[in-house]
C-alpha cells in the first residue's frame, strides 16, 4: 500500500498576539525612544510560561539587525540541542512570517550551528552563533570570538566560567548582553558577581514578568501550571510568583504523612498496568529500594527494601541486594517486571551484576536520571496534583519525603542541595524516590497525563 505524505495545512507558521505591557517594554528597550538604549545589560525574570523566551529572542535579533551589519553574535542555552528546542526553531518561526527577513540555518560541523540573518529593507547580514554552556569546558568553545551581542537563555544552569567568557568576547562599540531567567536563590554567583553588580552601577534594565504577561497563556493553563508547586513551597515562589527565593527549612515543607492529607493512603489499587523500581545503592551508607506501580493515572510507592549496615552491623554484598529486589518486585503473591529499574549512573558494576543474575524479571535496568532539582520538582508535582501516592507501610520512604532538609551552607554559596548523611539519614530514601520520580513523571507526560 502506498504511503500518503501528510498534507500540509495552508496556515502561517506563527500568528502574532498583541503584546503584553512586559513584553512591548522587552521588543522595544532598546530603540532610539527609550531612555534605557544607552544601557550595555539587559534581564528579563520571572516565573514559568511568562511569554519572555520568545520575544526576547525577536527582540534581539531586531536589535541586532537594526544597529549592526556583518557582524557575529550568541544565542546560548545549557546545551546546543536546548538551544536550538528553545530558541533556533521557535526564532524561525516568528522570522518566517516577517517579510523584511531572511534566515538560513547551517549545522557546520567544523565552525557550529549558527544562523545566518539577512535584514532584506537596511541591507544588513549578521551571524548568530549557536552555544551550549553545560560545564567549565564549555568556554573554550566562545573563546576568540569577537561579539557585537549574547543573550543567555537561563544563565543561572550555566557555569560562571561560561558567562564570563561570554562577556569577555563583547568588544564592538554599543555591544549588549541580554540574560533571561527563571529565579533561582539569592546567593547564586549569576546574581552575586554579575546581576546585582551590573544592576547597582545602573548598567543593567531588569524587567520582572508572571504568568499574567504573557497573552498566549489561558486562564485553564495557568490554574493548571500553578496547581503543580504549593503554595509556600520554595518553587511555587521561583516558578510562580517568579521571585528569588532561598531554600529553607523541609524540602517537601507541604508534605504531610497523616492518612487525611492525601499523600500517604492506606489501601491501594490490586493491579497495575506498569511498574518501576528503583533504588539508591549504599554499603557503609543505607541502600534504599522501592516498588512503584501505575494504577488509574496516578502512582503509588507500594514497597521498600531498607538496609542500614551501621544499625543492622552487618554489610551486604551485591548478590545479597539483588536476591533483596528480586524479592522487592513482586506484588499480590506475582513476580513483576518492572519497565524499567533505575540505578545511579555511578554504579555501572552493581547494574551489570543485575543484568548477569539468574533473575529475568530484572534485565531492564537503566541509569537513573540523578539531577537535583528537577528530580525534587517532579516529585513536588506528582504529589501536588495527587499523581504519587506513599502506601503507609513504606515508612522509610515517608520520613526520607517527610524529613529532607535543604543544606543552609550549601545556600550560602547559591547552590540547592538537601542535606547529605549516613546512618539514619533521610536521603537514602529521597534520593530513590527522586530517581523513580523522574522516570514516573516522563511517563505521564508522554500519557497526556501530567
């Protein structure tokens, strides 16, 4: 049978909203009318889904085109691929239905991605060129460069090192460098040695945005965005009220593990229709193993596997854990192959002993996706919006959610981290609930379900 290419719908692949206030003060700052046009830095803050990524990025290619020809500029992000997700396609799109512009984007495996932007009424071409700031080596890469302009997409995940780099590299007359961010805490060395500075020498425009700045965004979906992050929790302030907060106090400062509240259940569903294990491996430290199952479009943590050396004086050995969880996956008197289990990258030897043992339920192990944050705003959203659910005989995963503190000398140093321990800790058990909470929260997305 012979296939049928899709049909193309007669439609512009980008459709203009009138612009919020927020955002005609972003597109237009920098023109011969404002009193801020002399001013070398510009940031744009705010919560999520603000509506400031996208105009930016047009504003600054205007900018750009307006006032310089034949001259190179930065579009960077954290890596390349986010870059070119988050600001190349988005860019073209809007530049497509502008018939003063002409764009052509080369992959150039030898020089890098860039785009070339012709501005067709003043007769002017400049270069963007395409960076990902994700680790210290990454400043090499814009090292030489010689910049008429960078924008940063989210700076604060980039390294300082980077940044600096990519100021160093402004050196054409009536250069700019443009920051867009979400907030993170107030010690972070973005704000400390770059922002703040800049802001109190009246070098730098900072605008701060909400959800309510951006015209695209309807009432439904705000409700809905906001209904992820708690009220009073340190991301409903950075995410929602798009403010600079400092981690403090519990984590899942929202958590309560009494029936009532509706995180911990007493009963749970008979079947399932999908589980994930997943574990935080530990000999001198505590190993944690969990059992979670899907059930009607939500989660539930059904069982765990706890072993504290220290308390218990003895240490297990590697095939000891794996008889553990094989024992952990079954529910209902079944064996359960879990779609996948998830192990810290870091243990490649433990995942190999598990794939080599003469248990076939438990071949499908993978690398834990291990990131902080977003592991803790997984589980933050999977339990606002009733998505996990703790059955209350897992009484090690209930304190690691309930008793995680953030680390107050790490905060100091602008950096979020919980507090790390040994024997007794609560991290052992939130570190496991992270790594499967990640992989959980993936699934109900890819469902429509999250």
């Amino acid at each position: 049978m012979k296939k049928q290419k899709a049909r193309r719908l007669n439609k512009p692949a980008f459709v203009w909203k009138p612009p919020s206030p927020k955002q005609e003060q972003i597109l237009y700052w920098w023109t011969p009318a404002s009193p801020f046009k002399h001013l070398p830095y510009f940031e744009a803050e705010g919560s999520v889904r603000c509506g400031k990524t996208v105009i930016a990025d047009f504003s600054f290619v205007n900018w750009a085109s307006f006032t310089f020809d034949r001259e190179e500029f930065a579009l960077c992000s954290k890596t390349i691929g986010t870059a070119i997700r988050n600001q190349v396609r988005p860019l073209r799109k809007v530049l497509s239905v502008e018939p003063s512009y002409e764009v052509e984007f080369k992959r150039g495996r030898e020089e890098g991605p860039h785009l070339i932007i012709y501005q067709k009424e003043l007769d002017h071409e400049n270069i963007f060129w395409i960076y990902g700031g994700k680790d210290e080596a990454s400043q090499d890469l814009i090292q030489g460069k010689t910049l008429a302009g960078i924008l940063f997409d989210e700076p604060p995940l980039m390294p300082q090192s980077f940044i600096n780099q990519g100021l160093a590299r402004l050196s054409v007359e009536g250069a700019k460098a443009w920051f867009l961010n979400n907030p993170e805490t107030p010690t972070h060395p973005l704000y400390v040695e770059t922002l703040d500075p800049f802001q109190k020498d009246g070098k730098l425009l900072f605008l701060h945005l909400v959800m309510d700045d951006n015209p695209d965004l309807s009432e439904e979906a705000k409700n809905r965005i906001k209904s992820q992050w708690p009220v009073g929790s340190v991301l409903h302030k950075r995410y929602v009220l798009g403010l600079r907060a400092a981690a403090e106090g519990r984590v899942f400062s929202f958590f309560d593990e009494t029936p009532g509240a509706g995180f911990v259940v007493e009963s749970v569903p008979e079947n399932f229709t999908m589980y994930l294990c997943g574990l935080d491996y530990g000999i001198s430290n505590p190993f944690a193993a969990q059992l979670w199952g899907l059930s009607g479009g939500i989660w539930y943590c059904l069982k765990e596997f706890y072993w504290d050396s220290v308390i218990e004086r003895k240490q297990k050995t590697n095939p000891e854990y794996i008889e553990d969880l094989a024992r952990l996956c079954y529910w209902n008197g079944e064996r359960k192959a879990p779609a996948k289990i998830l192990v810290p990258p870091e243990e490649p030897g433990f995942q190999r002993e598990i794939k080599q043992s003469k248990h076939p339920h438990l071949f499908h192990v993978r690398d834990a996706d291990n990131a902080i944050m977003p592991g803790i705003e997984d589980l933050t959203s999977l339990l606002s919006l009733g998505k996990w659910k703790i059955y209350y005989r897992c009484e090690k995963t209930i304190r690691g959610v309930n008793d995680l503190l953030w680390d107050e000398k790490k905060q100091k140093q602008g950096i979020d981290m919980f507090i790390k321990g040994g024997s007794g800790a609560p991290d052992h058990a939130a570190d496991c609930s992270r790594y499967i909470g990640r992989e959980a929260a993936k699934q109900l997305r890819q469902m429509g379900l999250l």
